[in-house]
C-alpha cells in the first residue's frame, strides 16, 4: 500500500461550523471526523459494487 497523503480542501465556512459541531457531538476531532466520513464512504461503495481492486488504487 502507498503511503500515507495528505488532502487540503476548501468548504464554506458554514459548512466547516456544522462539520466542527458535529465532530465535536461524535467525540471526534476534526480530521477524524472527516477520515470516519471517507471510510464510511468507502464501505458504502464497496457493499454495492464490490471491493475496489488494490491495481486500480492511484
């Protein structure tokens, strides 16, 4: 597996307020927040199409 990156992205600052109150209602930090949404992402895909093959991983 590659190694670890790391991803800078621009939102709204509304949408960074609610994304902050909600990690912070979960117990989370900020980038866990976040990193739990990738990965509850990646398991949505993967349960209706199947795994994504490690070749095809950039």
């Amino acid at each position: 597996m590659k190694r670890d990156k790391h991803l800078g992205i621009t939102i709204s600052g509304e949408h960074h307020g609610k994304l902050v109150y909600i990690a912070e209602y979960e117990g989370r930090s900020m980038s866990g927040q976040i990193l739990y949404l990738i990965q509850k992402c990646i398991r949505e895909f993967e349960k209706e199409h199947g795994p994504i093959p490690e070749d095809e991983l950039k």
